[in-house]
C-alpha cells in the first residue's frame, strides 16, 4: 500500500494538475516545484539507508519517488507551455484584423491543458463570434452549461464549498440533462426549450449576450423567448441587452414574415427589400449589411437570391448565393440556385461544379441545417439539371467555335479586300467611265485595237476592253461586267442600279431624275397596287445610298468585291 513520502507528493501534483486545469498557472508551477522539492529531498534520505521514508523496500522506494519527479517535470512544462499559449494569443489579438483563425487555434490549444479555464473558454466564445461561428457557440455555451449541472448533481457546490459556486443564482435544474450531449445524437445537438432558460443562467456573464444572439441567428426564437424569460425573472437585473435582444428577435420575425409573403404574392422587388432590412438588423454600422453570418442570414441571403431570379438579375442573384455560401458552406439550396444562375449568364463550368457539389453534399449528407435536397427524387432533378448543363455547355462551345470560324474567315475576306481591292486604282479602272483605249495602253496595246504578242501568246484590246475572263491572283475565276452594264446579274440581292433603272456610269443628275420619275410611279398615293408601297421603299433606299458619293462609292465597291470573291 501507498503511503508516507509517496502519497504525499502524489497529493500536492494532483493539487498542481487541478490548478493548471483551472488555467491557475502560478500556483500549479509552484505545487510542481514543491514537489520536485520533496523527491529530491526524499531521495536524499533513502540514499542514507533511511528506510522509515516507505513500508517497501528501497528499491521499488527509489522507482516511485522517480515517477513523481517525472511528473512533476512534465507539469512544469505543461506550465510553460500554457504561459507560451497565453502570451501568443494575446499578440496574435493585436495583430489581427479580420482574421482570427490563428488566435482561436492557440486558444483551443491552450484549452487542451486547461480546459477548466475561464479566461481562455471565454475568448474562445468572442473568437467563434469573430468567426461567425453561432451554431457552434450555442453547442459550446450549452456544454458548459451541462458540465456545470454535472457538478451540482453530485453535491460540488453543497456546504462549505457553496461560497465557490459560479452561479449562485441559476434555476433550479428540472428539464437540463446534464448528460444530454454524451448521448445526444448528431441531428439533436441543442437543448429543448425549457432547458434552454436553465442553461442561460448557468453560463458566464459576459457570453449570456451572444448566446442570445446566437439562438437568434439559428432561428430558434422559442429559445430566444425562453431564456430572456428567465433572465428578466432572475434575482440579477440583465434589463439592457435583454431587452435589446428581445426587440431585435421581434423585428427579425416580422421583417423575415413580411418578406417571405410578398415573395409569395409575387412582388420580388418588395420582398428582397424586407430581407434586405431583416440583414441590416445586425448591422454594426447604420446603413450597412451586416456579416454576422448564421443559419438566418445564409436564409436571407438565398431568399434574396430567389428574388433576383425572378427578375432576371441573375449576375446579382449569383453573389447572393455565394454570400450564403461563404456563411455555410453545405448550404444545398444555395448552391442548386447559384447553378442555375451560371447556366442563365452562360457560365457553364461553374454551374457544373455547383450541381456535383449538390448532389454529393446530398448523397454524403454533409452535415447542414439545409434538407430541402435530400429524398432520392429530389437528387435525380439536380441529375437531370446536370446533365442539361452539360448539354448547354457541349452547345454553346460548338456555337463559339462556328463563331470563332465565320470571325476568321471574315477577316481573312476583309485582308484579301484590303490587298486587292480597296484601292483608289483599282476603283478608277472599274468605275471612272474612262474609254476603252485608256486600258488598252494600261497593257502596252495600240489605241487602235491592234493586238501584240506577250511571251507567245495573243494578246487583243478588245478582249481587254470587253473585261474577257481573266484569272485572279488568288486562282478565284471572275468575271467583270462592261462599263454600260447594269445590275441584271445579281441575284443575291436587289440591285439599286436596277431599281433606279440606271447604269453605274450614270452620273448623279441622271440618277437624280430618275429617282424622281420611279418615286411619282410607285407613290402608294397614286398606285393602287398592292406593292407599290414596298417598291416605293426600296426606291427610296436606293436613292439614299447611290446619291451620296461615299455611300455609292462603298456600295460599288462590296457589289463587286461580292461578285469577285464568290
């Protein structure tokens, strides 16, 4: 049996562990050191043959004594360690910003040696509420809760150790379990109604706030209701924030309500308007969207969405589903709606990625408050939606290629026109009305028509004159048409010259005339006939363009680079 030195420092480093728990640094590094103390000096004796230190022998005397110093030693590094954790916490505090991801993983390491302690399990809160964390604050608050009615069921706080009860002042415990997370189940992780209002009472002072909130934000308004109850009948007055509170629930209800009824009445614009007001309830700053996150403002957020979808802003409606997203990230129905506005702007990988993040959150069922996408139908319409997405996707890239090769084989007509036809010489000898004997010296001939001889081969100006086939430089056969010939070959489209029933040597008083004599014809005033109006149109149009030089001029010069090209 255990006893004498041994036990002794047995006692004083459990004493130093139970202070180091509490997050009681000092006096668990001075328990520590005492004992290391007392094994040195008890090992001192036994090595002076001083067997009255233990009932056993020497040697299992000496292996005892080594294990209280190894103890000992491993609490005093645990002690430093914690000292470490707490210096680190606050630095990362100041030098953080938005951030505070580094600050809560020192904390939770620091909770790993003590996890009794108040100072770290209260920063831990505020951090979570930096981290919009409220589903897992109100688990937390209520944990602790229940740790603490652990206590009180087996008599802690009874008696001489009454004056140490942190909550002298909570509710009798009637429907808090103090065992209901040991064996709750995953989908039930929060208390009933009634035990909420025990719970709140048995809770530090400075997180009563944000558990409120917290129940707030995870739309569990009976809760919030419960637990002010109990507050306002508790000895202690918590009158201001529970009011406040309690205000805030009330407008979050109604605007909520409202919103979700006009949305119903179909009046979108209205209904993104009170959900837009039901979010600027936990706005900071007046005037400003808040980011506080939680299950209600993912809600908001989607349901603003749905809004803007109805109305065709599917760019906005898509931001919206992102917020709700960066707030949860399982949230299912965010990321079907989110899909469906990527399919809508065309953005059809996005869409794809969002459609298999929905249908694998569902058939993994990751854990969400969001069960609107769960039954076996309702994933086969996502499938379904899917594989339209990827249909619309394999389409529209077919589309973009034909459009990519119709854009290129535009702009390689449009450089072979720039190299060979739009040109001021090239115009002239096609449209300048000069004389047949002016091309014929263009090639060298005589002005009499004589012929010459070109390397063996014939060459004759009248052939010239008349424009005889001749082959273009890119090998594209063509054929130009006489300098008093009209537009009686086209027949891809009307011909202004023809309309007009001029040539495209007329000059513009010949056109002038007649546009008048063609216009008194077919003006649907004095023609009867059914399409006289329709001819009256195109002679006008024909007039509009052939009577302006620079409009003629380009006109001429597409109808023929039409004829050329083809």
């Amino acid at each position: 049996a255990e006893g004498g030195v041994h036990f002794a420092l047995k006692v004083q480093s459990r004493l130093a562990r139970a202070y180091l728990k509490c997050g009681d640094a000092k006096n668990a590094e001075t328990h520590f050191r005492a004992a290391m103390m007392k094994v040195d000096c008890a090992l001192d004796k036994l090595s002076s043959h001083n067997t009255s230190l233990f009932p056993v022998d020497n040697s299992a005397g000496r292996n005892l004594l080594q294990q209280c110093k190894t103890s000992a030693e491993i609490g005093i590094a645990d002690v430093k360690r914690f000292n470490f954790l707490l210096e680190k916490a606050d630095q990362e505090k100041c030098m953080r910003a938005e951030d505070s991801s580094a600050e809560f993983a020192t904390v939770v390491e620091g909770l790993s040696i003590a996890p009794r302690s108040a100072l770290l399990w209260v920063r831990k809160i505020f951090l979570m509420k930096a981290l919009k964390r409220w589903d897992d604050i109100a688990f937390e608050c209520e944990k602790n809760s229940c740790d603490v009615a652990k206590l009180e069921e087996v008599g802690i706080f009874s008696l001489d150790l009454s004056e140490i009860n942190p909550y002298p002042h909570s509710s009798p415990l009637h429907y808090l379990e103090s065992n209901f997370f040991d064996v709750a189940s995953a989908e039930d992780k929060f208390l009933c109604t009634q035990a909420t209002g025990e719970a709140v009472t048995r809770m530090p002072v400075d997180v009563r706030p944000l558990y409120l909130r917290a129940l707030r934000l995870e739309e569990r308004y009976d809760h919030v209701f419960a637990a002010i109850k109990v507050l306002e009948n508790s000895k202690i007055n918590y009158q201001k924030y529970v009011t406040e509170e309690r205000d805030r629930v009330r407008r979050t209800m109604s605007a909520k309500a409202e919103g979700d009824n006009l949305f119903r009445s179909g009046k979108y614009d209205s209904a993104a308007i009170r959900y837009n007001v039901c979010l600027k309830i936990d706005s900071e700053k007046p005037g400003r969207l808040a980011t506080s996150g939680g299950r209600l403002h993912a809600i908001l957020h989607c349901n603003r969405a749905a809004c803007l979808m109805a109305t065709k802003r599917f760019r906005e409606a898509a931001k919206e589903c992102s917020a709700a997203l960066r707030i949860h990230a399982n949230y299912r129905k965010a990321m079907l709606r989110r899909g469906r506005c990527y399919v809508k702007m065309h953005r059809f990988k996005e869409a794809i990625a969002d459609f298999n993040a929905c249908i694998e959150a569902a058939v993994k069922g990751k854990e969400t408050f969001d069960h609107s996408i769960k039954t076996k139908e309702q994933i086969e319409v996502v499938k379904k939606e899917l594989e339209e997405a990827k249909r619309a996707k394999r389409d529209h890239e077919t589309a973009e290629r034909a459009k990519a090769d119709r854009e290129r084989r535009e702009q390689e007509k449009q450089r072979w026109y720039d190299e060979n036809v739009n040109s001021e010489d090239w115009y002239n000898n096609n449209f300048s009305g000069r004389n047949n004997s002016s091309r014929g010296g263009k090639y060298g001939g005589k002005k009499n028509g004589s012929s010459r001889n070109r390397g063996g081969y014939e060459y004759n100006q009248q052939s010239d004159r008349s424009y005889s086939n001749r082959e273009h430089p890119n090998n594209h056969q063509y054929r130009r048409s006489s300098s008093k010939a009209s537009c009686e070959d086209d027949e891809e489209e009307v011909c202004h010259y023809s309309i007009l029933s001029v040539t495209v040597q007329s000059d513009s008083t010949t056109i002038k005339k007649a546009y008048h004599r063609m216009a008194l014809k077919y003006h649907p005033d004095k023609n009867k006939d059914p399409e006289a109006a329709t001819m009256f149109r195109k002679v006008q149009t024909a007039y509009e363009i052939l009577s302006d030089s620079k409009s003629r001029r380009e006109y001429d010069m597409e109808r023929n680079f039409a004829r050329s090209f083809y």
